[in-house]
C-alpha cells in the first residue's frame, strides 16, 4: 500500500491535524482551579473546563478498552503537469483511493498509551492519466480477484487485507509504534514465489514499512497540543519536510471553534490553515540545476472529535500547490509547471 500511498498522501500531510503538537502560553491545571471551576457530569466531562476566562478543554484521546470503531477514509490527489516530457501538453493524473478498516481498543496502559487492533477491511483506488488525445484509467477494489488484483503494484495492498496488527498511541494523539506486522509479510513473500533471500526480504519490508503504515493511520488520529486550550483561542504549529526535492517550513494555524454537549456527549470543532514558506528555491546536484521561479501554495482543514468516545469523527482537508520550475544542465533549460491539490476527507462509520 504504502510504497505508493505514501507519495499519494505526501501534500495531504502538508494540511494534516497530525503533526500538532503542544505550544503557546500554558494554562493553569484543573486541579489548581478547582475551586472556582464548573465541570459538566458524564465520561471524559473533566476534559471540559469552566473558569472565569471561559471554557476551555484538556485535549486528550480517552476512549474505552475493547471500544470499536469503523472508519472510511478517502484521499483525493490530482496531478497536472506541463513539461517537454508531457510534449508541451497538459498532462493529467488523478488516483483516488477509499480505505475502509476497523480498530479496537486493545489495552490502555497505566501512563494513558492505548493500543489498537487495526484491520483494514477493503480498499479500492481509481488511477487515470489522460491527456488531450488519449486516456488511461485502471480500478483496483480488494473484494474481486480479477487480472489487476495480481499486479505488481498491488501485492502490498493483498497482503495486508483482513490482516491484524497493533497501533500505540498517545493520550494526545501521536502513533508511535506499528507491530504486529509478520503475517502481512508472510502473504507478500509467498506472493513472491517464496523466491527471495534474508537482502531482498529486508529490503521488501523497509519499503513497505511501518513508517508508511504509519503515516497512512495518522492522517486519521488528531494531535493534540500538550496545554489547554480555550474556545475561539488560537494556536500555531511549524515543521519542516519537503515539496519534491525542495525544504519547506509548514506553518499550521488552528483555532478551536466550537464546543458542544448534547445528549451527555461532549464534541469539538477545530479549524486550520496552511502556509508554506520555501527554505531554499535552487537546488544542484551533479548534473541538474532546479530553481522554483514561482509557487504558491495553501490549505484548509476542520476535523471534529468526540471527547466523550475519544475518536475523531470526521476530517476534511485540502492542499492546492502551483509550482513554476526552471530545470539546466549543459548549458540548456526547460520550463515546468506543476499542480498538485489533494482532498482527504475521514468519516467514522460507526
């Protein structure tokens, strides 16, 4: 899944929840003002505070042990592009992939780690490249053994399909182990033929490794900031990772913009925006010289999350990226242009 999953979600990272973590001006604790504090009755009401500044939530993941949940995840990613390798021509490619898996909660330890069951039910993708004379489009759904189901491409998809295997994460969001991964392994192998060495099978498991599972599982749990935060406040968060070959500085802004109680259920909304600033725009190696002449890029997200069941409930996010490049070598040059947008949008079916 994940070789090709990885590139396909790469920009959809760039808007992801996932990478928040705790920052800005701490507050006081609930204990300390417990005094002059209201709290609402029912689970996981202490996470919401009442003081004389407002309310505000300690955001952390508190579901229940052997609490299941099913989840639909869609990831979105349209391409085009206008190079002499595509003629001059606009070049169109769109890969649109539906997860469908299941997570139990399998054991929460004394620090608050929680550790999940995770199963992957099916998955199904739609690739299409097309230009103006001509088009390409291929289906892949997990349940139909047809003649692309033993493609190359998709052993990794076959192998992990109605596998189990574990997810730690922690109380504020952040997976950080996969395991339980050597059936998947197995089934990859033996649809190899059983013909590989100790190198090979290595080199098979790191590039479908836990990273990318990971990186695949986290666009779903939310990050939280370490702090509380009040209703309507705001909070930033900046990392670093790269657009293709160049260094970029995300920079995330969030706001917590609403919180609800109704039928002893707390909820929460919260919104983000993208910027991306360009560390370096001209990058040489030893034959090619790549210079972003112009790039804009941005993006939006909301994602809502139940405190009371301890599970976000829906994210939506989107990227847009327009890239302008000058490639030279040898004393010549060629203009490209790219634009990538991705849409991610999760749902908790049940």
């Amino acid at each position: 899944m994940f070789r090709n999953i990885s590139k396909e979600i790469l920009f959809v990272l760039f808007i992801s929840f996932t990478v928040l973590t705790g920052c800005g001006k701490k507050e006081d604790s609930a204990e300390n003002n417990s005094k002059n504090e209201k709290k609402s009755g029912g689970v996981n009401s202490d996470l919401v505070i009442k003081d004389d500044k407002g309310t505000k939530v300690n955001l952390d993941l508190r579901p229940k042990k052997n609490d299941v949940f099913k989840y639909k995840m869609n990831a979105l990613t349209t391409s085009k592009e206008i190079s002499p390798m595509s003629g001059d021509k606009e070049l169109v490619s769109t890969q649109d992939i539906n997860y469908y898996y299941t997570e139990e909660v399998n054991d929460i330890g004394s620090s608050g780690i929680i550790t999940y069951k995770v199963k992957f039910d099916s998955i199904n993708i739609t690739s299409t490249v097309s230009s103006s004379d001509s088009s390409v489009k291929m289906y892949y759904n997990s349940n139909i053994k047809d003649s692309v189901y033993g493609k190359p491409d998709f052993i990794q998809y076959n192998s992990i399909m109605n596998e189990e295997f574990f997810a730690r994460v922690t109380p504020k969001g952040e997976i950080t182990e996969i395991y339980g991964l050597e059936k998947v392994y197995e089934n990859m192998f033996k649809s190899l033929g059983d013909t590989l060495d100790a190198a090979q099978k290595e080199s098979l498991k790191s590039s479908f490794g836990k990273e990318a599972i990971q990186a695949v599982l986290q666009q779903q749990f939310q990050m939280f900031p370490d702090t509380p935060v009040y209703k309507d406040s705001s909070w930033t968060r900046s990392y670093e990772t790269q657009i293709m070959i160049f260094p970029v500085r995300n920079i995330l802004s969030y706001r917590l913009n609403d919180i609800k109680e109704e039928n002893s259920q707390f909820t929460i909304k919260i919104d983000a925006d993208l910027a991306v600033d360009f560390m370096k725009k001209e990058i040489k190696d030893e034959k090619m010289t790549y210079k972003i002449e112009d790039a804009k890029t941005g993006g939006k997200g909301t994602v809502e999350f139940n405190l009371t069941r301890g599970c976000v409930t829906g994210k939506q996010t989107s990227t847009n990226i327009d890239i302008g490049m000058k490639l030279s070598a040898g004393g010549q040059s060629v203009k490209t242009t790219q634009n990538v947008t991705t849409a991610l949008n999760i749902q908790l079916v049940k």
